[in-house]
C-alpha cells in the first residue's frame, strides 16, 4: 500500500481511483513525471515540458508529478511550480515506494484522453512527445519509446542488453526490446492498468500484456541533465526480476525442482544422523 499526498487529499493506495466522466475533455493529455530527490533537474524538468509542449495547438497538457518520498527539497520546488502553473498536479508520498509505484500513482491520477509516462532526469526528450501524440491520433494506442545509443555506462548497457534478450526468450508475451516506460498510451489502456491487482509491478509488461495497437518509437536517450542515477543495482535487479517471474512460467519448474533437490538432501541428512 502506497500512502501519498495529493494537494490538500489523502491518497490511500495505488490504483483504483474512479474516474469521473465530466472531467474528460477531447484531445488532453495527462503527463506523468516521477521523482526522488530530483532538486538539481525538477525545474530545468518542467521548463522544458513548457517549452516544449505547452504552445501546442493540438493538445491541452496537464503535469501530474509524483514525489517518491524525496529528502533533498524536490518538494518544495513542485509546490512552488504547482502555485505558479495551474496545469500541475502534485501527489506526495509518505516514503520512498519506488519508481513503478509512483508511475502506477501518477496513472491512478490521470483521466485525460491520452497518458503519458517520462522520467524526471530529462533523459526522455520531451519534444519526442509530440511525434509519439502524433501517431496516437494516428489510431495507436500505445506508442512506446526505443531507446537508440544510450549514454550510460558501458556495465550498465550492457546488464540491460541482456536482460531484454532473456526476458523476451522466457516471457509468454511479445516483449518490445529496448524500450522503456517512456510512452504514449489511450485512456482505454490506462484504464486497464488502473484496474490490474499487481503490486510488485513492471509496467512495460503490463503495457505490452494489455494489448492494443502497439508502435515503437526510436529515440536518442540523452545523458541526465543533473543528479545521480537513482536506480541502484539492487533496485535494477529487483526490477528485472518482477519482469521475469511475472511474465514466464519457465522459472517455476527451474524453482520446483531445486526445491525437491533441497528436500531430499535434507531427508538423506536426516536418515544418515
């Protein structure tokens, strides 16, 4: 259970928010930025989405942030943004929950036509936004993004390089290599979202479970624009794991038998004394 802040609200759990009917208006777009101890990029983060988006004739943005638990002030400075752009919303949490719960936060608060999901360290170029809105009206209901020549370290590359390739041989449903949350989705698949019970969620997998119209958009994944990576390598490996064991049968037959391997050393040692 996830405890958060929503402006002058109490936000009791992660999913299954209602939607309310008269709030919908045609072409909206709710854009989801999570965020933990992001005070160096936050406000370079929203002037940039401005700059960006907010002259757009083609759709009306609001910007949902959702501050996972920070301690560095990040804040402070979304509540001064808040005051000065009536286009943001803000939902605290009571702790540091983690980066897909946070995105489950922001998808639980967004009820336009279209959602989309972005990082806060401006490594996902907010311009691409544009193009992916584009060929949503284009009748795709997700357009995710590929990223092309990521900046990170070469250990790090790496790791997600394997990762995708194990993932898409093990997994029981078409998995887009490369790609990350960075995305355009419809309502109609936010919606599903909001209503799975997964708690430990990896939400590319539930993105590409939930079916639909599904396009890859290839991107230039910059560097970050300030801070530090804040997916440590445990939180990486955690993560890969909830993709793996949540969407392929082939570790549990790999588990059931060291299981039996373990019980019966353990009956032998038993037997022997």
């Amino acid at each position: 259970m996830c405890l958060g802040h929503h402006e002058n609200s109490f936000w009791p759990k992660c999913g299954g928010l209602p939607a309310s009917k008269g709030t919908i208006l045609s072409r909206t777009v709710s854009v989801v930025v999570p965020c933990f101890n992001e005070h160096e990029v936050i406000a370079s983060t929203h002037a940039e989405l401005d700059r960006c988006l907010g002259k757009s004739q083609n759709f009306d943005f609001e910007f949902i942030y959702v501050d996972d638990g920070s301690r560095d002030g990040t804040s402070d400075i979304l509540r001064d943004i808040r005051k000065r752009d009536p286009r943001v919303k803000l939902i605290r949490f009571s702790r540091n929950f983690g980066h897909q719960a946070a995105v489950s936060a922001g998808i639980d608060h967004a009820f336009s036509d279209a959602v989309a999901i972005m990082d806060a360290d401006l490594q996902d170029p907010p311009e691409a936004l544009l193009a992916m809105l584009g060929k949503w009206r284009e009748g795709f209901e997700v357009v995710y993004g590929v990223r092309r020549n990521r900046k990170e370290g070469l250990f790090k590359r790496a790791c997600y390089r394997i990762f995708y390739r194990v993932w898409q041989r093990m997994a029981d449903i078409e998995v887009p290599v490369d790609s990350g949350d960075f995305c355009v989705m419809d309502r109609q698949v936010a919606e599903v979202l909001r209503d799975l019970p997964e708690n430990a969620r990896f939400l590319r997998g539930l993105r590409a479970w939930a079916g639909f119209r599904q396009l890859g958009y290839p991107y230039e994944r910059a560097e970050r624009h300030a801070g530090e990576p804040k997916y440590s390598f445990v939180r990486l490996v955690r993560l890969a794991a909830n993709g793996i064991f949540n969407f392929s049968d082939v570790p549990l037959p790999r588990a059931t038998i060291c299981c039996r391997f373990w019980t019966i050393s353990g009956l032998n040692s038993c037997v022997t004394t």
